[in-house]
C-alpha cells in the first residue's frame, strides 16, 4: 500500500479511537466486575485487587440457582427460536427468491410491518392470554413471541441470500446426471447454508437480547432469561449492592458475543447490509 | 378468471379481439396448471412463515385493541365491563401520557441525529479502512451490537453512578461534574446517560446500513468530482450524500422507530424516575405491574398509532421507499 507516513498516523488515531469507543464500556463492566465488594466505591476505573469473588457468586455461590438457570432458559429458549424462525424463514425465502406466486409482496411487506412492531404492544394481550392458558413462565411460552423477532428479519436477509445463488447451477448439475436430491445437495446446500447460518446468527444475538417479553411473560426461574434476571440480582446482603454480581454476570454473557463477532465478523456484516438496504 | 366472465362480443370489429382473447385462454389453461402448482408450493413453503408472523402480532395487536375498550383489571376481574372509548380519554387527557410522549419523543430525535451522524463517520471509515484494519474495525464496531442492551445499560449506569462510577472523578475538571454529582437524581442527567448508552449500543447497526448505501456511490462519480477539483467536504456533501439519500433516509426511519420503542436502558438506569418515563415502560407499569389490562391496553394501541404515524409521515412526507430500498422492486 502506498500509504504516506501521515496517512499512517490517521489510521492509526482513527483505529484507536474506534476501539476505545467500541470496547470501553465492555472494559468498563469487566474492570468493575474483577472489583472486590469494599472497592465497589473508590470511584476508580481499575480494581486495586483483582479478585474473583463476583465469579464465585454467581457460578458457585448465592447468586448461583438465580443465574445459571437464567442461562440455561437464555440458551435454550434462544437457541429453539432461532431453529424454528431459521426453518420457516429458509422455505419461505426459498419460495421468494425462486417461485412466482401472488402474495410473495405481502408476506415481505408483512415481515417488514412485524419487524417495526413495538413488543410492548404484543406484551400485554400475551400476559394475559398466557396466563389464561399456562403459558406464563413457560419456555414455549417466550419462544412463540420470540417468533415475532426472529422471524421477520430471518426472512429479509435470507431472501436477499437467495436471490444471489445462481440457481442454474441445479439444472447443470442434473443436466451431468446427478439426480434431483443430488443436484440440490451438492450444488445449492453448499451455496445457501452459509446464508442461513448467517442469519441464524443475527436472529440468535436479537433473541438473546430480549428484555421486553421476559421480564413481562416470566416469573421465576422456571423461565426467566438472563436479561431479566440480570434485573433481579440482590446483594449478597439486604444492605450490599449486588453491582459486583451483575458485573461478573453481563460480562459472562458477553463472552459468546464476542467470540462469535470475532470468528464471524465478515458473515454478520455481509448479512444485516444485504438484508437491509439493496437497491 | 376475468375473461372466462367476459361477455362474448358479437360485432365484427371486436371480433379480432375476442379471438386474441381466446387464444390468450388457451394458453392461460395450458400454462395454468404450471403456474397453479407453482402457486399452490410458493404458499406451502411461505406459507407457515406468514401464518405465524400474523399469529404472533396481528392476533394480540387485535386482542389490546378489544380490551382497551373495557374496564378490565386481573387484581378485580369481576368488576370487568364494557365501557367504549372511556380508557382513551383517561389516558389522552391525563397530562402524564403527554409528559410521557414527549421524553420518548426527544430521546428518539436526539438518540437518531447523533447516530446519523456518528454512524455515517464510522461507515465512512470502515469503507475506506485499507484492507488490513478493515477486519479489525468491523469486529469492534459488531461488539456494542452484539451485546445485551441491559448488559448496555448497566455498564453506564455503573460508569456514572455516584456510589461506583469513575466518570465523576475523571471528569471533575468539567463544570458542573464533580464528586458528589448525582445523574441519576435529575431528568437532565438521568436522560444524558440513558441516551448514551442507546447511541452506543445502536449506532454500528445504523452504520452499517449507511455502509451498504455507501457500497452504492458509483466511485467514477467521485474520482471525476475529485479531478475536476472538488475537496473532500464538497465530494461529500455533492456526490455521496445525495447519492445515497435512499439508504440514510431507511436507515433513519429504522432507527427511529426502534428508539421510539426504549425500554431496557430506561428500565435498568432510573425505573421511570425523576420523569424519566418513556412510553414502552408505561404501557410495562400500567398492565404488567398494576394489572390494569384495560388502560394498558389503551396504551400499547397508542404507542402503535403512534409507530404508524411516524412510518405513515416518512413514506408520505419524506419518500421514503421502504420495499424498493430493501430489496424489492
């Protein structure tokens, strides 16, 4: 690159101030959460003892049952709405991208209308209609509303994947004598998996960020996700902020998030800019 | 179906036509088994995708609007009765709501307008990043995207809070920080780190779809601006502005009516204090934590009007084209 020393310099400030911008409340949370409960208030960045306390207390002490069940129904709960959403999402792009039929405009202009739904408008008619049922603080009882997340913008970013495979690949592939399952399994599955894992991924992290649905549809740890949860930790006393716990806490369930923005970076981007705007 | 309705037409001028249209029937018949069949597999696969989109929003949405119109409470479901319009007015003449509507509303103007700008500057970087630090930039910029908005929320409350924040210290240089500065005692303050933490958390979703608008800009566009002498502000403002105005206009509608929709970051930081209350977290209070079914419901049907309202006056008034910028043509 014919970069000239003061070009160099640039991208060197503007790096690192992405950086800090981008990492520095993360940095922020994990340096409090490393804190020992009697340094919680020296209004200091840095602990001045690292310390491992905060981890103990919610992986093997008090605050453990509240919180590592919270990640238990986070995992599952997230991860089957992801599966059902990913499911419906793939045939439904599939039929846009390759099939002709009226109505194809309406269920995208529907995903579209789902996906700018306020939740809290959903949230209340559901409290009361699950708890009428037995759904209330049940999985399937977040996973369905879940839907209303995942689903649409699943849809939107894997029609846009589908409309760039080229499909006459298939056709190739049967014209040199593979069979029709063959041809799909050979020549379209490698082309098309990549986009649903994408969009898997991006329906995931919108699940596992969840407030709304579970703090509103959820009442004890039979159900309740880490969100809310987080919003429920006590001290370990009636008189200690539980801010150490909650720190240990947000920074174990950021770790996936960083692990798979840093193995998937490219994939993520190339998913929410296709699915968004393609003129 | 029209043509098999269509009366036969006797007179010899349209006599032509009526042959072409029968002609077109026969090749419609033969061709409509194809096209039925496709039509029948396109709603087999879309099909259940569309059923549930429909189940899990359109349904409740139509159930909020058949209970706002009831006195309905769980803590005394007996007393529940049907009676018009009444939970509206008490809520549009309660001064509250308005209150309400207004925080919502300027979190939302000021969360956007940041963004844009701070979004379009990150784009900007990431879509002229050299090839080394573009891996790099991007990855960082997914973190804040990727994180839990509550996870968000907290990491700035606790970087402010008076008790075990580090702001105060480091900024006591300041004026009007300093040590004993409470900004969570005050709506100002309060709504100063709430919008913080919504801008940081929210703007590389915005930047990346201004980065997309910006893969759009013909680049022959902008060198012959820069040989014909155009500085880097003016190839900016002239060529890539208004060359990517689709994709800023999504981008701020998106992001608007995401905003509009604050709750954790509210929730987590103040619970609604020092009137702090954004619309979301009152619909929350009112039929979640008090149980009023009826009033809530009379909420969250507003703040839906309202959702419409704002995507009805960008279309409208704006232009902005949502299908064709999505996607669709």
């Amino acid at each position: 690159m014919g970069l000239t020393t003061k070009q160099k310099v640039w991208w060197a400030v503007i790096t690192v101030v992405v950086l800090v911008y981008a990492l520095f409340p993360v940095a922020a949370i994990a340096a409090t959460s490393f804190k020992i409960p009697s340094e919680l208030d020296n209004g200091r960045f840095l602990p001045g003892t690292w310390s491992l306390i905060n981890y103990e207390q919610i992986l093997v002490g008090d605050a453990q049952s509240l919180f590592l069940s919270s990640l238990r129904n986070s995992i599952g709960i997230s991860l089957i709405a992801t599966a059902i959403a990913a499911v419906l999402a793939t045939l439904a792009a599939y039929a846009i991208a390759r099939l002709d039929f009226p109505g194809k405009r309406l269920i995208l202009t529907t995903a579209l209308a789902v996906s700018i739904f306020p939740v809290i408008s959903i949230v209340t008619p559901l409290f009361n209609l699950w708890r009428t049922i037995g759904l209330y603080d049940t999985w399937p009882g977040l996973i369905i509303p879940y839907l209303s997340l995942t689903l649409p913008i699943s849809i939107w970013i894997l029609t846009a994947f589908f409309r760039q495979i080229p499909w006459e690949l298939e056709q190739a592939a049967q014209v040199d004598g593979a069979t029709t399952w063959q041809a799909f399994r050979k020549a379209i599955v490698p082309l098309a998996a990549p986009g649903v894992f994408t969009t898997a991924l991006i329906a995931f992290f919108i699940a596992w960020n969840d407030f709304v649905y579970g703090i509103s549809l959820t009442s004890t740890e039979a159900a309740r996700p880490v969100p809310a949860a987080l919003a429920f930790f006590t001290g370990a006393s009636q008189f200690e902020e539980p801010t150490g716990s909650i720190s240990a806490a947000a920074v174990v369930v950021t770790i996936p998030v960083v692990v798979l923005v840093l193995l998937f970076q490219r994939q993520i981007v190339a998913g929410l800019t296709q699915g968004a705007v393609k003129g | 179906m029209s043509a098999q309705v269509a009366p036969a037409k006797g007179s010899g001028a349209s006599e032509a036509a009526a042959e072409e249209e029968a002609r077109k029937r026969r090749n419609r018949a033969q061709k409509s088994d194809r096209t039925r069949a496709e039509s029948r597999l396109g709603w087999y696969l879309a099909g259940p995708a569309f059923v549930v989109m429909l189940a899990v929003t359109a349904y409740p949405i139509a159930q909020a609007i058949f209970d706002s119109l009831f006195r309905f409470r769980l803590s005394a479901p007996d007393e529940r009765a049907f009676i018009g319009l009444t939970n509206y007015v008490v809520v549009l003449s309660d001064v509250v709501f308005w209150r309400v509507l207004g925080v919502t509303l300027l979190i939302t103007v000021v969360a956007v307008a940041v963004e844009v700008v701070l979004g379009f500057a990150l784009a900007l970087v990431m879509h002229r990043a050299i090839t080394q630090l573009r891996g790099l930039l991007r990855t960082a910029i997914l973190v804040p995207y990727g994180i839990i908005t509550v996870v968000s929320a907290f990491a700035w409350f606790y970087a402010f809070d008076i008790s075990s924040g580090f702001v105060n210290t480091w900024f006591a240089w300041v004026p009007g920080v300093d040590e004993n500065l409470n900004w969570f005692a005050n709506m100002g303050t309060s709504l100063f780190v709430i919008i913080a933490s919504e801008i940081w958390k929210t703007t590389p979703f915005i930047s990346l779809l201004l980065l997309a608008g910006l893969a759009q800009v013909p680049t022959e566009l902008e060198e012959a601006a820069e040989v014909d002498g155009a500085t880097w502000w003016q190839r900016l403002n002239r060529v890539v502005i208004p060359n990517m105005k689709a994709a800023i206009m999504v981008a701020v509608l998106f992001r608007a009516l995401d905003a509009f929709r604050i709750f954790d970051n509210v929730f987590i930081m103040t619970g609604g204090a020092n009137n702090t209350e954004v619309l979301s977290l009152l619909a929350y209070r009112t039929s979640i934590a008090r149980l009023e079914i009826g009033l809530g419901s009379a909420i969250s049907v507003l703040l839906f009007v309202c959702v419409i309202l704002i995507c009805f006056i960008a279309i409208k008034l704006f232009k902005v084209d949502l299908a064709g910028a999505r996607g669709e043509k």
